[in-house]
C-alpha cells in the first residue's frame, strides 16, 4: 500500500491557554474522500487548519505527503487545494482576473478545466468579485481550489451557499477528483446527505475531539437502531451491550446500539425473551444520536 | 440501470452490490453485459467511485462479474445454467420478512398486504420498462 498524504499523531491545539481540539490522530490514503462532521465548535476548522498548516499544534503533529505540515516546502504546498469556509477573494477584481491571479501561483494550472467548469457552473467571467452574489462567490472559490488539480483538495463547508443544482454540480467534480484513486478530498458540512453520498471514510468529531472515525460502510453497519418487542414486561434493567440511548416502555424497548454486529441478535432475543428487530439508521440519524 | 438511495440505513455498496446480484441471478442482466466503468457509474449516482470499485471487486470473487483487461466488466456464465428458483427465493426471504413484519405491525390484513405487495410489483414493472426504453 502506498504511504498516506495525511498522518496526523495525537494533534490538539489550544488558543491561549483553551483547548480547541484534542488528542486527534488519522490518515487519509489516495483515493479518500473523508467527510468530516461536528456540531458548529466541535473543532472542524481547527483541525483542517493544522492539517494545512496554517498554524501550529500545541501537542503531536501532522504530516503531508511526509513532511511536516507546519513546515511545509513550496513543491509539496503546490500539490495542496484548499476552499476556506469564508471566501478569500479581492472585491475590486473580475472573476477573470481573480483567476489570473492565483493561478500565476501554479505551474500546473489548468485553464481548460476552470474555463469550462466556469461555464457549466454559470460564473460570469468578467463579473466584478463585488458584484457576485454568495452562491456565485462560493463556486469561484471552488474554482480556485480545483485549478491546479491539487492531489489533495481540502474544503470547509465548501457547499453552504450552493442550490440544489450547483451542489449536484460540485458532488460530480468531487468524483471526478476521486475517480483516478490517485487523489483525496477531506471536506466538512452540514449537508449530511452529499456527506453520505461522496464520503468512504468519516469523522465525526464532538466537544473538540476524534469521537469516530472510520470507513463509512462499517459506521452505518455498527450503529444501528435495536426494536425489541415481547410478550412479557421487559426487565426494568435493560442492560445491551453499548446501548447508547435506551428508551423502555412496558414490554417493548428501543436502542440505539454502538459496535453491533449482525450474529448479535439471535443472542438477544434470547437474553431478552424478545422479538428483535434491527433497524440500519441514516447518517443523519447517527449523526443526532451520538449527540443526544 | 439502478436505483441507489444514498439517504437509507442500507450502505450504498450493499445497495448496489444487492442489486447486481439479483439482476444477474434472475438474468436480467444476462451473461456477458456490459456493465458501466466505475467512473461512469459513480457519477451517474453521484456516490463515491471506491464504493463502486469495491462491489466490482467483491462481485468479481464471487464470480458473479468478470474482469477483462482494458475493457468493461461483464456479467459471468453462471456456474449452473440458471441460478435455480430456490436460491433466488432465499435471497429474497430476508426482504419479505422485513414487509410481512411491517405489515403486521401496522395491523393490516394478509390481504391488504399481498395487495400492497402487487402494486408495488406493478409500479416497479413500469419503472424498469421506463429505464430500459432511455438510451444508455
């Protein structure tokens, strides 16, 4: 297997003496796409900061493509794209020259690709920066993070501002970025329905820590919702395994249930003297019980 | 050419995988299609293309699909001329289980059941017509 672009090691920060984020290590192979999510401060900019380097750790470390990402070499910067959640473009300039502009920065620039993705994204080229609207604003932005064809392309709430068409848009260039396996996409959103189509690997980070990460497949396979039902009261103790949420009523209860595996319910309905049935949860839903 | 619902409990590689396997079984995707590459297919569904190369890899060792060289994937000979009725009814079961406890739950009659049963079985007809009359 080849080497992963990303490796972080215990990283936290704290920002005077206030911890923001904590103890967090992962890795991003080629070829990821990882959604992250977390409720607003749960520590998402903070961590794809540091992934940049646009600060340093106060604890551990990470590396991009084997370097330090704190110190990062202009070579390995280059192969690096990132939208900010809040756009870094100049009022006064068109999108043309916007363009221009980051683009002398690269070598590798792509002018094909963001001359057409700009028409089939409908940005007007020679519109002034000030005059775009926000939707606008934001796909330019994306535009200059998708140029140089980064190997690995970092977004912060990339689609907020974006309708339903141009998010639709924005998944297919994701997927192209991705198709190849040669390149990742670390990205963070509310949008947990574009979130559960595009991601094969999620982090969900909650009170400014890695509280799960892993391949998407085996989160929705092990979280999941346990519906018992009996002819007689059940116990008033009704001790499952990693239940995180219990809620009991007379002979029928209803958990949602951490590290459940499929050969657990014929065990079940045994201890329980129950009818057992297991209902798969949407990301959404995973997502709202991990933080009830 | 599938219906994927990325906004289900069921993971979309166990949709998809499901799909294929069923569609083969019953030969409705007889030996020797052609199935779409996997760039074409992920964005088609607007899902990630690890997901699709992962049910081709795991359809392939089952030999279900096959892999050729520089060429698009194939449905593969069954072993058996046909996968026979049993095996097709068993991959079902655990589906109409999951509808006759619905059904129950909800305390409808077997009738009203069975009868919602062949609704939907005609409403997918005209969906699966409707696919196929698109051009590919």
């Amino acid at each position: 297997m080849s080497s992963p672009y990303i490796a972080a090691h215990g990283l936290g920060k704290s920002f005077s003496g206030k911890l923001v984020l904590a103890d967090v290590s992962f890795t991003v192979e080629p070829g990821d796409v990882v959604g992250v999510l977390g409720k607003n401060g749960a520590g998402k900019t903070t961590l794809l900061e540091l992934v940049l380097g646009f600060t340093p750790p106060t604890s551990g470390g990470v590396q991009l493509f084997g370097y330090d990402s704190y110190r990062l070499p202009g070579a390995a910067k280059a192969r690096i794209g990132f939208v900010p959640q809040q756009d870094e473009l100049v009022n006064q300039l068109t999108a043309a020259d916007q363009i221009g502009v980051i683009a002398s920065f690269y070598p590798k620039w792509d002018d094909e690709l963001v001359v057409r993705l700009s028409r089939e994204w409908e940005v007007d080229l020679g519109q002034r920066v000030k005059n775009m609207s926000v939707g606008q604003r934001q796909k330019l932005s994306i535009l200059l993070g998708l140029g140089h064809k980064p190997d690995v392309l970092i977004l912060d709430e990339p689609v907020a501002s974006l309708d339903p068409v141009a998010r639709r848009q924005f998944l297919e260039q994701i997927i192209e970025v991705a198709a190849d396996g040669k390149r990742s996409v670390v990205f963070s959103s509310h949008i947990v329905s574009d979130v559960e189509r595009l991601a094969n690997k999620i982090w969900i980070l909650k009170d400014r820590r890695m509280y799960w990460q892993g391949d998407f497949d085996s989160l929705k396979d092990s979280i999941v919702r346990v519906h018992a039902r009996s002819t007689q009261p059940l116990p008033a103790s009704l001790s499952i395994l990693n239940a995180l949420n219990v809620q009991r009523n007379g002979t029928t209860a209803t958990a949602t249930v951490q590290g459940w595996r499929a050969e657990m319910q014929d065990g079940l309905a045994q201890q329980l003297g129950a009818e057992i049935e297991v209902e798969q949860l949407t990301l959404e839903e995973i997502f709202l019980e991990l933080h009830r | 050419m599938f219906i994927l619902k990325p906004h289900s409990g069921v993971p979309i590689y166990r949709q998809l995988l499901d799909q294929i396997r069923r569609m083969a079984a019953s030969g409705q995707l007889p030996p020797g299609t052609e199935l779409p590459s996997i760039r074409e297919l992920a964005l088609r569904h607007a899902i990630n293309p690890m997901t699709v190369s992962k049910v081709y890899t795991l359809l392939e060792a089952e030999g279900v699909l096959e892999r050729h060289r520089g060429k698009p994937m194939t449905v593969a000979k069954p072993t058996r001329a046909q996968s026979p009725l049993a095996k097709r009814l068993e991959q079902i079961e655990p589906h109409v289980e999951q509808v006759a406890l619905a059904a129950r739950q909800l305390e409808l009659t077997e009738k009203d059941a069975v009868k919602a049963l062949q609704d939907a079985w005609e409403k997918t007809d005209e969906q699966s017509v409707h696919r196929r009359t698109r051009p590919r």
